[in-house]
C-alpha cells in the first residue's frame, strides 16, 4: 500500500466523472489520504455508490450531479461542494468517453459496404464525444479554476490517453479531443504559472473500463483481435490495473512532491509509447 501523503490531509478534491473505473479509483485513494472528495457525474446517484464505499471507510466525500458540458451545471455544482467543503484544491478532470455515431466499423477504409466508414460518421457524435472529452475540460477549469486560485497549492489534473500521442483506429473524435488535452495541459500550464497553479496530465495506456470492455474482451472473457494487437505492442503484456495510476496521481498532487512540476503528461503504459514494434 502507497505511504499515506500527509500534506494532502484536509484539503478537497473535485473529479469530474468520478464513478468512472479509473476515476472512482482515485477518489478512493485521495480520501484515503484524508482528501475530501467530490465526485460528479450527470447524475448524483452514479457517484453515490463510490461516496458510500468512501464513508464507510472513514472518509468524507460527496457525490454532486453536474454535466461537463453545461457551464449553470458546473456552477451549482461548485456552490454545493463550497458549502459542504469551503475550498477546492485539486480538480481532475476525467469525464469523457466514447459513443458508437463517432466510431468506424473497419480500421482501414475499403469499398462501400464493409460497415460504417469515415463517411458514415455522424456529425452530432462525433461533436458530442469531443466535446465530452475535451470541451468538457476546458469549461470545468474554467468553473473551478478562480477557487483553484485561492489555494495555496492549486493543482489541476487532466486525463489525457495513448491515442493522444498515436491516434488509435476507429476512434477519431476520441483521440482528437485527447490531443487536444495534451496541449490544452501545456497551454494552461504556462498562463498559469506565476500564480502558483500547476496544471498536468496523466496518460493512460490500455486499461479495461466500462467503455472499452465490448472492444476488448469477448463474451466468455477471451482477448478480441484488438486486445491481441495491444498486448502486442505493450511490452509489459498486460492491460493496466485501475491502481496503476495512484502512484503518479498522488505525485502530480502532492506539491511536496511535484511544486516544480507542471505543463507535462505523464505516460502510465506499460511501455506502449516506447516501443517501435521491433
């Protein structure tokens, strides 16, 4: 078990997306570092199972509704964490996803008729799914980032993934709004800096979540053509482990550990991005 960060105790968390596989996971880490946490989603309940998993284990959390891409949303949610925790120090950003309308059939186009290709896609889906993972970001910083301000080791965390860096196949949307994390990361991080506010990201490699598990893994749990091309290129041979990522997660957040930090996204992957396939 990871040491337990002592200067993160008492100070507040906000994670956009937090019932998510990777994210429910660091809420639980940071509370467990006496981290109070704020978990939104689109709908409180989502959150509500990780807030109880939370309590029950002694810490403090809440679970508050708010949709990424709805600025009156991200207000009232703001309000409601003040008043239940006065302050925000930290906000990760890991609402995102995918969704079937922004996503092809076949990895490379042929003729017609061979599934949904490049021009199949429809254009609200394609809107929708970067704007979930990017826009979403932008305008969830832009909500807490005055509060951030007013901390005296304001951090932001972005989830950014491998298809930032090479554009997986079929996804599209996804891996443009994911590129666009890395540099809106960089961008933040720089206008940022004299005020003491340190903006990161974190990169996932392949992990198994909700979204991706139908890709992944076929229905008696064997690896589909896909995952076979992953493990591939993952020179660790493995998907990655939600705790996998507590580790950097708790560094980017701790300033003991990381004040001089900031304008970087940090690869957690086993080695994909580092191997050439050869």
């Amino acid at each position: 078990m990871i040491p337990v960060h002592e200067n993160l105790n008492g100070k507040t968390a906000v994670i956009t997306g937090g019932s998510g596989v990777l994210c429910s996971e660091m809420a639980r880490e940071l509370a467990r570092h006496g981290v109070k946490v704020a978990v939104l989603n689109r709908t409180a309940e989502k959150g509500k199972e990780v807030v109880d998993e939370i309590v029950q284990a002694g810490g403090t959390a809440l679970a508050v509704s708010a949709d990424v891409l709805n600025r009156e949303s991200l207000e009232k949610a703001k309000e409601e964490v003040l008043n239940q925790f006065g302050s925000v120090d930290l906000l990760i950003n890991g609402a995102g996803g995918n969704h079937p309308d922004a996503i092809t059939d076949v990895e490379i186009y042929e003729e017609e008729g061979q599934g949904k290709s490049f021009f199949d896609m429809d254009e609200n889906g394609f809107s929708r799914v970067f704007a979930t993972n990017f826009t979403g970001s932008f305008l969830a910083s832009q909500v807490f980032g005055k509060e951030l301000l007013k901390s005296d080791s304001g951090t932001i965390i972005n989830i950014s993934s491998m298809s930032a860096y090479s554009p997986m196949t079929k996804v599209p949307a996804y891996s443009a709004a994911k590129a666009s994390i890395n540099n809106f990361t960089m961008w933040m991080a720089v206008h940022f800096a004299e005020t003491g506010l340190r903006i990161n990201a974190i990169a996932p490699g392949f992990f198994l979540t909700k979204q991706n598990r139908d890709l992944l893994l076929k229905e008696d749990g064997s690896h589909t053509d896909r995952s076979k091309k992953i493990l591939t290129g993952t020179p660790m041979k493995r998907f990655g482990k939600p705790e996998d990522l507590l580790g950097t997660l708790l560094w980017l957040a701790d300033d003991s550990y990381s004040g001089f930090v900031t304008g970087i996204t940090v690869p957690v992957d086993g080695g994909f991005m580092a191997y050439s396939g050869v």
